[in-house]
C-alpha cells in the first residue's frame, strides 16, 4: 500500500502539470517550465504562431523567421536580392558579390583594370605560395566544426609557427626550444548571443644530438576556450616549451607538425 502512495503521488503532480501547459508547448528541458513548440513564440503565458511571410522560413531556433537564399529582411517582408550583370548571390544568402575579374562599383560590378587583375593574381600565388609553406612546415589547414542548434560554422587557422632554440651555458648543443603557435577562430555566426568554442593544439619537434640514435621526437598539448560574438573572430598565441637532458647533447631541433582542433562548440 505505501508502495502504491508513493507511485500516485509522484503521477499526479505530472497530470496536473501537464494539464497546467498552455496550447503549443511542451515542458522544457529542465522540468522547470515550459517552452512553445516549434513555429510558436512565448508572449506571456501563451504561445503565438509565428507569422512566416512570402519567401521566408522558420529559423533555427524555431520561434522566428528568416529569408530564403536570394532575399534580405526589410522590416516583416523578404525582399528579393536585385543581383546585378557579372555578379552572384553571396555566401550568406542575403546580398551579392561580383564574380572574379570585376570590383563592386556602387550598384554594378565593372571591370577589372590591368593592375587590378595583376594584383589579385599576386595575392592568389603569395596565397598558394603560404599554402605551400604550410605544408612544408607540417602546419594543418582550416578546421571547421557546425554549432548544431544554428548552423553556425566555426573554424581554426594556424596563422604560423616559429621555433626558438636556447644554447646551453659553455656547450655547444641546446637545452631546450620554444614554440610559438599562432592561430585565428572565427565563426559565421548571425544571432543575438555568443558560442563557446573549445580549442586544443598540438606541436611535435624533431631533434638529434650527439648521443642520441637516430632522430627522435616529442610533443606537446594546450587547451583554450573562446566566446564568439556575431561573425567574430579572435587570434591567440600559445607557447610551448622543449627541455632536454644535457647528456644527449642536442644539435638540431624542427617543427615536425602543428595542429589545432576543435573539441566543443556550444551556443550560449
């Protein structure tokens, strides 16, 4: 019987809340509250049905409204993005950029000048050239990873790593070596809050020295964490360090690899 009690006891408080939700809604994640179902938005204890008009969508947090691909928000309508000759929708959908050999001059895309075109040839070739450099130095590409409630892509650059080697006191070999890892994360990101975004990076060296066999290598881990605004970006540095016994008498240290990761994405 007491068994019983308990079971009841524990239902009807759940009936009675369950009959205490207003229409569209759902109890939340926490079993605090509640929350309006997915194209209904909290207006105080009720939930209204969102108002999607021509060419648009229900967003991703699921209680507004965003333009198709092709049109940009002007006021409660989506207007149709007007692309001009030698040009194309941009990467967010919303607006245009000029397709490559021409610049955006005011509402039209011109022409390219000799010069202009030589410049943005350089750039491409210094850019090949860096991605070349890059792997040489065995320092890893852009990494993304998708914030899952937005869609909001997140990615990590290695701008560089440069090593600094300090000679033991009298002697001729090292004692230990210095990494300076510099990186960029950036996120494409639209809302009105910030993501958290878990970073850790990695550098190996190589080195020999007069007593060791061979060529031998050791490595290193940091961890960073980052809040990202609205299409933000931050650049950090990391450091770090080498030592090594003065017995192996170490003549030649490199970067081998550098690599940085995202562990953890998470909108706040």
């Amino acid at each position: 019987m007491k068994k019983l009690l308990v079971i009841v006891l524990l239902i009807i408080p759940r009936i009675l809340f369950a009959e205490d939700l207003p229409n569209n809604s759902h109890p939340n994640i926490y079993g605090t509250g509640w929350d309006c179902d997915r194209g209904y938005y909290k207006s105080g204890d009720k939930c209204v049905k969102v108002i999607v008009p021509e060419n648009a969508s229900i967003d991703v947090y699921g209680n507004g409204w965003t333009c198709n691909r092709g049109y940009y928000k002007s006021g409660d309508k989506c207007v149709k993005v007007i692309v001009p000759e030698n040009a194309s929708i941009d990467i967010y959908g919303s607006g245009w950029a000029c397709n490559k050999g021409y610049k955006k001059a005011n509402n039209v895309c011109a022409p390219m000048t000799k010069e202009e075109l030589q410049k943005q040839k350089e750039q491409e070739q210094a850019l090949i050239a860096e991605i070349q450099r890059r792997k040489a130095q065995g320092i890893s590409g852009d990494v993304c990873e998708t914030e899952y409630k937005t869609n909001a892509e997140v990615c990590i650059r290695i701008n560089g790593a440069d090593l600094d080697c300090n000679e033991s006191y009298g002697d001729n070999y090292y004692r230990d070596c210095d990494v300076t890892l510099s990186y960029e994360v950036q996120t494409d990101y639209e809302g009105g809050s910030y993501i958290d975004v878990d970073i850790e990076c990695r550098v190996e060296i190589e080195y020999k020295g007069k007593q060791t066999y061979g060529t031998q290598s050791d490595s290193s881990n940091q961890d960073e964490s980052h809040s990202l605004y609205a299409h933000d970006s931050e650049t950090e540095t990391m450091y770090f360090n080498f030592s090594f016994s003065s017995y192996k008498e170490i003549t030649s240290v490199k970067i081998s690899s550098a690599e940085c990761e995202i562990d953890n994405v998470e909108l706040e």
